[in-house]
C-alpha cells in the first residue's frame, strides 16, 4: 500500500458507511496512528510476546516482518580510557536509527600475541558538528535531493587550497519527496560517509536536533574544525571560515530564496571522544566475534584468565549510545561491524513517505491503527476489531 492507500483504508475502517462518525480525522493523526502501530508491529514481531510465542528469526515469518530493517554498520572505534597497564577501553557510537542489535564482531589489530605498541592522538574535549535540517537536503520548493559538501572560503572558490569535500553524495535518480526514504536510509549508512565524517538523525549523546542530522567531524582529519567551544563565535580561531553547503548536480553552491549561502554550523561538549589509539606496529588484522558481557560482570571476567577479554572474543558493553570494547595490550580495536534492526522512516502523507516494512505487513499495520481509533473514540465495534485483529499472523 501507498501511504494514500494506508489513509483510505483506515478512514474506511473506522468510519460506519454513510455515518460520518469518523470523517473529522486529521491527515496528521492518521499519521500518527499509523506510526504507532508500526512501532508496536515491529516490536510485537521482534519479541517472542506474540500468539505464536516466536521472535525474531525464530520462524520464517518473523524473518520476513523486518528483513527490510537489517542494517549493517562499520563503525569505528575511538579511544575511552586506560583501566591498568594491561586493560584499555576503546569505544563505538551506535547509529542514530539504531533500534536493536542482532549481532557485533570487531576488527582488531594484533602484534603477533606480543604488547602492541601504539600513539594516542587527542581529539579534544569536544566533538564538532554540523546542524543539517532535512530542509537544506531537500530543498522541498525544487523538488530534488541534493548533496552536501564542506568548504572553507566559499566565497572563493579559485583558490587551490581550499578544503572542498563531499561528505555524502546523492545516490543516483532521487528527487523529493518520493524517494526520501532511501536518501535518510542511505545518509544513516556509515558505508556511505567520507572518511572522518559521522552521520546521525536528530540525537547524539545528549544533542537533540528535531528533524535534522547532525554531521559529526574528525578533528585530526579536519583540523580546520578544531575550534574553541567556549567562544561565542567558533570561528575567531580558524585563518578561513568554515561552512557546510549543499550543492546541486553540477556542484554549484545552493542558496536560499534571498540569494544566502545555505550553512549550518555548530559545535558541543561531548566527553566519550577524546582520543584515538593509532597502532604504530602491528603484523595482522583479525575479525573476531564480540561478547557482551553485563556491566556489574566485566570487571570480574577481566580478571579471570579464563574468561578475560581477548583478541578472538573482545568482552564488550553497553550504555547510553555506545559500545564499549574491552582490550588489553595485545590488541587494539579497528572498527566494530555491526548488524542491527533499525528505526523505521516516519510514514508521512504530506511528505509522501510510504512504510517501508513488506506489503505483506501493511494491512496488519492499517488493522492495529483502526483499532487504536477506535478504542481512542470509545466505538463499540473496538471489541469486534481487536478479536479480528488477533487472528493476524
């Protein structure tokens, strides 16, 4: 179903023929309902709780609910902290449309089983970062998706040293507002990421931006952006200003209705950056499959030789949005490779946003949206909807 469809349907399911009880529904309730019934869908189906007692990948219906939401994810690890001169903690940020993990391994860099040698490079106290509406992205008035590239001087475009780098480039034959599934899908894909450029939607940490991404910066990549946080203008101490722009397909600069480069800047505090660990020899890289481990248990395994962290099953954590990746001198972790079930896009009539999960699935979703209208306005045909909806696989 189209999300027109998905509209129509639910205003026919709840409203009695020719009665008019329902018609003052909102397109942006529906909106709503439907988007909550997504959630609870993905989630009933994710979890063992439905009637069939089967999660995820436990039949091959479960299978088919969400495959569409698998999501692969290389991300690479940064420094935290030195717990001894043997044991190190080197940390990853999950995706911003993270939702589940289904399984993590990590690439480690080993030194035969010898002390690996390595130099820590300061990131800083800060991590910087551009605010990017999905607005600039769209540029909803033309219709197209565009690319985003970072600048200095863009005002000077003939100089030859200036920093001019695509951070993420627009797949091919998108346009807004029917593809922009895809285009958020594949901005939140590490995969599709320059190097040193971190991609989220609307939260990091503790940074909340509605409807926008907030594009990270590697400061040894970039040291242009290796500003002050605490000036009140971030670019007193940068020789160029520094911007972030869209561009269109013939990498001309965008600008808005009064003529204004499009630039979005920015920049906070966040503490779990603030190093990488760079090893300066090492004889192979390995790929090993992680184990995670409870927090009130680390401490005990890490000091139990035989269940100590090492370079074949690093012992990991998790808190807030990262995963933590215990090592000792031996090794070193590169990147954690993650399989995850992710957010799924808002589905949206004024936006055009379809629901992504299977077509097989949207009829249950439209059901489990009606119901929740119907409980929500007190209908007497709510009992009758919830025992035909508990017939659903």
């Amino acid at each position: 179903m189209t999300v027109n469809e998905m509209h129509i349907a639910i205003q026919q399911g709840v409203d009695k023929i020719n009665s008019l009880q329902a018609d003052m529904l909102l397109p942006e309730e529906i909106d709503i309902e439907l988007n909550k019934a997504q959630m609870k869908f993905i989630q009933n189906k994710y979890n063992p709780g439905n009637k069939y007692g089967k999660g995820f990948e436990e039949s091959q219906r479960r299978i088919d609910d969400v495959r569409v939401l698998l999501t692969e994810a290389s991300l690479a690890a940064a420094f935290k902290e030195q717990l001894s001169n043997k044991f190190f903690i080197d940390t990853v940020t999950l995706p911003g449309n993270y939702m589940h993990m289904i399984n993590q391994r990590s690439t480690v860099k080993i030194n035969d089983c010898n002390p690996i040698a390595f130099d820590a490079q300061n990131l800083g106290s800060g991590v910087n970062y551009f605010e990017v509406p999905l607005s600039v992205i769209t540029l909803e008035d033309t219709g197209f998706i565009h690319s985003l590239v970072m600048m200095t001087d863009p005002n000077d475009l003939t100089t030859e040293n200036y920093l001019n780098t695509t951070i993420w480039e627009i797949p091919d034959n998108v346009n807004f507002p029917q593809d922009i599934n895809s285009v958020i899908e594949n901005l939140l894909n590490p995969n599709s990421w320059a190097e040193g450029i971190s991609i989220y939607w609307e939260q990091f940490g503790e940074l909340e931006t509605p409807n926008s991404f907030i594009v990270l910066v590697n400061q040894i990549i970039y040291p242009q952006f290796n500003w002050d946080g605490s000036i009140t203008n971030p670019y007193t101490n940068i020789s160029t200003p520094t911007t972030l722009n869209a561009v269109n397909a013939t990498n001309e600069i965008l600008t808005d209705s009064g003529g204004n480069l499009i630039s979005i800047q920015g920049d906070f505090e966040e503490d779990v950056i603030g190093a990488a660990r760079v090893a300066t020899e090492f004889t192979e890289i390995v790929t090993a499959q992680n184990k995670f481990v409870q927090q009130d248990d680390i401490f005990t395994l890490l000091h139990d030789p035989f269940n100590t962290t090492k370079h074949t099953k690093p012992l990991t954590t998790i808190r807030n949005n990262n995963i933590d990746i215990y090592t000792n001198d031996i090794f070193i972790t590169d990147t954690v490779e993650l399989l995850y079930i992710r957010e799924p896009a808002e589905i949206s009539l004024s936006l055009g946003v379809n629901c992504e999960l299977p077509i097989h699935t949207h009829q249950e979703i439209v059901d489990m949206s009606v119901a929740s209208i119907l409980e929500g306005i007190s209908d007497p045909r709510y009992k009758t909807q919830a025992l035909e909806l508990g017939k659903n696989e």
